[in-house]
C-alpha cells in the first residue's frame, strides 16, 4: 500500500503545481478571466512591462509543461514557487492565499517523494545533466 501511495501523492503534487503555474499564464492571456477559469482567487502576473510580463508567463508555461511531463519536478517546482512567490511579494499581492499555501506543501512533498508515477525523466536534485 505504501510503496503505491508514496509515487501517487508525488504525481497528485505534480500535477497540482503545473495547474497553479498555467493559472497564472492564463491571467496573463486573458487578464479578467484567468484565474476564474481554473477557481482560483487573483491570480495576476501583470507588471507593467510588458516583455517582462511575456517572459515570466512563457517562463512558468515551460515550468508547468516540464512538471506534466515529470522532467526534473523536484528543480521545476523549486523554480516556478520562487518565481511566483517572488512576483507576488515584489508587486505587493497576497502571498499566503490558500491555493500559494497549498503550492508551498505540495513543493515539500515532491523534494520527498520525487516526481511519482507517470514521470518521463527521474533526475533526482542534480543539474549537472540538466545544463
């Protein structure tokens, strides 16, 4: 029971997180109605430059294509929390909202547990393949 519960919360974690990170490319594509499509609460990337913008929202798609796949998840997930943590503190959003809190623990799980099931690449924490 242990042995298939442990890989399954690690996908469950996965996945969760490359819908939190698609949530905020699609506020950024369609700024009144993306984070309503997926129910969360204002989600925004919008700073007011606009490559900058492009930039982080094409950053956190890549992220979040990365995570579904299940390539490097423990480094895409450390990568994508930082930066979406980061344009929230540095823009003066909420950073606690519920949905980040529950990205903040699913990120704790997936350095556990790895990337679970259905994972194309288990790299583990090393770069050195990675660059």
């Amino acid at each position: 029971m242990q042995q298939a519960l442990i890989p399954t919360v690690g996908l469950l974690c996965r996945l969760w997180l490359a819908i939190f990170f698609m949530a905020h490319v699609s506020s950024y594509l369609a700024p009144k109605t993306g984070g309503v499509l997926f129910g969360f609460s204002g989600h925004s990337v919008l700073t007011g430059a606009e490559v900058l913008d492009m930039g982080v929202a094409g950053l956190l798609a890549l992220i979040a294509l990365w995570l579904m796949l299940g390539i490097y998840s423990r480094v895409m997930a450390v990568l994508g929390i930082v930066i979406c943590t980061a344009t929230a503190a540095l823009f003066q959003e909420p950073v606690f909202t519920l949905e980040r809190n529950v990205a903040f623990l699913s990120v704790a799980i997936l350095a556990v547990t790895g990337g679970g099931r259905l994972r194309l690449h288990a790299g583990g924490w090393r770069l050195r393949d990675m660059l």
